[in-house]
C-alpha cells in the first residue's frame, strides 16, 4: 500500500463508529428541526414534498434504475406492485411524520413515531423477556395519549395519531425496504419508490406550499432538509455498520427519541413535561432491550 493510500485509509477509521451513529442520529433530528422551520413558509406537506424530491432527484442520478430495467428487460407484475406499494409506504409515512410534527414537539412525534420499528423487532418473538420491552413503550405510549388513565394531557390528539401512523408506516417500510432490496440490485428499486412517491405527493405540496416551491431561498433550504435527513445520515450509517455489531448499532439508534427531544429544545425552544419526559425514556429503555437481545430493525427510513 502507498503512503497516500495508508493515509488514507487511517483517516477514514480514525473517527469511532460510535461517533458516527451518534452524528447520524443528530444529523436526521436537526433535518427535522429545520422542516419545522420551514413550515411557515411551505407547510408540511410543501416540505416533505421538497425534501423527498430532492432524495428522488439524488437516487435516481446515482442509482440510475432505468439501466438495470433496460438490461433485465420488463419488470414482473409483482415487481411492479412491489415498488409501488413502497412508494405509497414512503410517501404516506413522511407526510404523516410532518403533519404530526406541524401539531406535537418534534421529541414527542420522534418517540410516537419509533413504535413502528419497535413493534417490528418484537414481532413473533417468543422470548419472556421481550413482554416487558413492549409493556414498557406501551406506558410511554400512554403517557403521551391525549386523553389516558392518568387523565388529560396538552397533547395535540390528531399530532398524536399522526405519529402512531407514521410509525406504522415505518414498519410497513422496513418490511418492504427489504423485499425489495431482494429483488432489486443496489439501491434501484428503492429510487424507484421514491421517485413515485415524490409523484404522489405533488398534489399535497403544492396545494400547502403554492407558487412558495419556486422560491430560490426555500428551495435551498429544502436541499439543506434532503441532506440532513438522508444523505449525511445514511452515508454514516453504512460506515458505521461496517465497524459495528448490529446489536451495538440498534443500542445506539434508540437514542433518536431522546435526541429529538433535546434538538427540539435547542433549536425549536420546545419545553416537554416530566410526563413526557419520562414516557420518552420508557420508549428509549424499550428499544435499548429489545436491541440487545435482538437484531436491530432500525434502518434509515429514506436513505439517498
């Protein structure tokens, strides 16, 4: 090996995988923190439209899935259904993220919203140990209800359900990211989908955001969005999960709930209560086990 090339390749693992999952996490929060901002311009779904047209736009020009259609020739029928039930997945699940985040702090709609992976990891499982995972974001999940046996909380009930459902749809997208990645070469058939969703969502971007979508300044501010929500984070996952073991890396990705909520404080001056507080480490700690007897389903939800 060259000197250049050992150089090189010391810098590249000089930085602790640790580090770049913990960077992953704050990179995706702080995209979310930023969409937030944009919300009185764009609206959510202005937002989401832009910041998945963006990650369209950067899969389809590095993915180039017309090749691999070109050299297979025509798609199967289920192949097709596939990428469009992944498209509607992707579509619907970050649209529901951010008309949730437009309605409850960006920690709280984070720690909804990470049930979908969660209940993903614990399904079928038929470990006694993995009951008291669930019982414990179960009670995070009640805490947070509008309306719950502790009594009434400040809560937006229709944020809240947004949430849960964007969660679901995390779980509907882990399930069919990797059907897909099966069938699909690289990352084309995940191009693909979200080239489709960034279709389906044209008409709720630009029924929230208007003529405020050719605005140079938002525009760049959508590309900022893009970038920190999937480009940067997603790029330090891969790295890390060369260095990690998946159980250390699903430890670490539970933290997202608990990041949000601090990003939230940081850059959007959003105040949570002990109630919340606590129904957040309840979630946190339920990931942390279910992640270190199990292997993580914790995957980025729309990697570029």
């Amino acid at each position: 090996m060259s000197a250049d090339g050992g150089a090189s390749a010391r810098g590249r693992w000089a930085f602790p995988p640790t580090g770049l999952v913990l960077a992953a996490i704050c990179s995706v929060q702080l995209g979310a923190a930023f969409a937030k901002v944009l919300f009185e311009d764009l609206g959510p779904a202005g937002t989401v439209f832009l910041r998945t047209a963006f990650a369209a736009i950067i899969l389809l020009t590095v993915w180039r899935p017309w090749r691999s259609l070109n050299t297979s020739g025509i798609a199967r029928r289920d192949d097709v259904l596939l990428v469009v039930a992944f498209g509607v997945t992707l579509a619907a699940m970050n649209l529901c993220f951010y008309e949730a985040l437009s309605r409850v702090p960006l920690g709280i709609a984070v720690t909804l919203e990470f049930t979908g992976p969660l209940a993903v990891a614990v399904a079928g499982s038929r470990r006694a140990l993995d009951v008291l995972w669930v019982v414990l974001a179960a009670a995070g999940i009640l805490l947070l209800a509008p309306i719950g046996a502790l009594g009434a909380s400040d809560i937006d009930p229709l944020g809240a359900g947004l949430a849960l459902l964007a969660g679901a749809f995390w779980a509907a997208y882990i399930l069919l990211g990797a059907r897909t990645g099966r069938v699909f070469p690289g990352g084309t058939g995940l191009a693909l989908a979200m080239g489709l969703s960034t279709v389906l969502l044209v008409p709720f971007g630009v029924a929230d955001a208007g003529m405020a979508l050719l605005d140079p300044r938002l525009l760049a501010a959508g590309l900022g969005v893009a970038l920190l929500s999937s480009a940067i984070p997603y790029s330090l996952e891969l790295e890390a999960l060369r260095r990690l073991p998946a159980r250390v890396f699903g430890v670490l990705m539970s933290l997202e709930p608990a990041v949000g909520a601090l990003l939230g404080f940081v850059v959007l001056g959003e105040m949570l209560g002990l109630r919340a507080i606590v129904a957040i480490a309840l979630v946190v700690t339920a990931s942390v086990g279910v992640s270190l007897v199990k292997r993580p389903a914790f995957p980025p939800k729309d990697p570029p």
